[in-house]
C-alpha cells in the first residue's frame, strides 16, 4: 500500500479566483503521478500523466507541477469557473499500478 | 465513457449472494484493473490483470476473484457478498502517458 495523500479534502473558491492543492507521495521507485477530475455521477477523467522531475503540464487554465525529490506535486487552476467544481484525484505509480489518493474537492461559488 | 464498458450499472444483493461485474475494453490495452471506491477513502486497487492470461492481487482482494478472460475482458466476482462489499466498482485500462480510461461504474449495495 502506498501512501498517497491529498490537502485539503475540500475547498471552496469564488468564481474568478485561482487556487491549489497539494498530493503528496513516497519519494523513492518514483514510475509516475497523475492528476485525474472527477465530477459528481460520471467516471474520473485523465488530466495528466507526469514522469520527470520537474514536469509541468498545462490543460487550459489547470496546471500541475511535479518534485519527485521532495514528492509532491501541486495542481493549479486559473480563475476558477463553475465547470471546474470536481473532486480532484492524483495517483502514484512505481510500477503499473496506480495508488490514489482520497481527492480535493473544490467547489466553485458564482 | 469511451472504450471501457461495465455491467450491470445498478445491483442490489443480498448477503451471501453472488454475482459477476464485468468489464470490457476494445482499445486492445494490455493492462485493466478493478478499483472500488467508499466515501473518503478514494479509489482502493482491488485486481488487475497485467497482460492476458495474468491476475494479481491488489490492495483489497478478499472475498473478490477475477478472471482475465481475453485482452477485451475482465470479470469481477463476488462468491458470497457481505454488506462491507457495497461500494461504487470501476474497471480501468492502462492508456500509458495518456493515463487510465476509467468505466463508467457499477453501483452495488449488499442487504
């Protein structure tokens, strides 16, 4: 099992503002973290795939960071629209199975 | 969504019963996994099956087995359902860098 956690457990931010939220992950056999968004009745969807210390990825106005040294990384959304409320998973990988955490859920009030 | 297919979506049980979920991909993905998911724990591995032909445990496999049937299916069973199986299943297939595609859920509550 491989401890993978996520702050805060909830949020909530004001349309047009921007936030972030934290994963945190073992630091050794580093293989991959991932970012997924899940909204309310569907299934998660695939944000990110990160593999280099370093990596940033950028989808529109969500972005994420990536410090396998440290292990964290960090997702970040730019002026917070009412379609961004999801929770928000991030997973760990050091092999070809992914360890989830329990998710960041934001709520955007208009 | 896209590519990975569950059923039943819905199924009440009651305790002791048993039944098959199952799954199916036609992305030809080697990899496919079932996770369940209780409120404030996340997703939590259960099987997966890392090519045809192969399965192995994962985080929460007892009272579970699974069958990897060809490279498009993968089966859950549950033998004898307790009420501490209801949960929200997903089957899942590995994309690589493009991350896991993810089906869209079986809702399952054990009496």
């Amino acid at each position: 099992i491989l401890n993978v956690e996520q702050s805060p457990q909830s949020l909530h931010v004001q349309e047009g503002d921007s936030t972030n939220f934290t994963c945190s992950f073992p630091s050794s056999n580093f293989y991959a973290l991932h970012w997924y968004r899940w909204e309310t009745a569907k299934s998660p969807e695939a944000l990110f795939v990160m593999t280099l210390n370093g990596d940033e990825k950028k989808k529109g106005r969500i972005s994420a960071t990536l410090n396998t040294k440290e292990g964290y990384s960090y997702l970040y959304i730019k002026g917070s629209q009412p379609e961004d409320s999801a929770t928000y998973l991030c997973a760990f990988s050091n092999d070809y199975k992914l360890s989830f955490g329990a998710g960041t859920t934001v709520t955007v009030r208009a | 969504n896209a590519g990975v297919t569950q059923t039943p979506k819905f199924q009440v049980l009651k305790t002791g019963q048993s039944m098959t979920l199952q799954c199916a991909q036609d992305m030809n993905h080697n990899s496919m996994y079932w996770y369940r998911q209780d409120p404030g724990m996340g997703l939590r591995l259960i099987y997966y099956s890392a090519s045809e032909g192969t399965t192995d445990k994962g985080e929460v496999p007892n009272g579970y087995n699974v069958s990897r049937l060809n490279k498009r299916e993968f089966s859950l069973r549950l033998e004898s359902a307790a009420p501490s199986q209801t949960s929200v299943y997903f089957c899942a297939t590995d994309r690589g860098l493009n991350g896991y595609t993810f089906g869209s859920g079986t809702r399952l509550t054990v009496v």
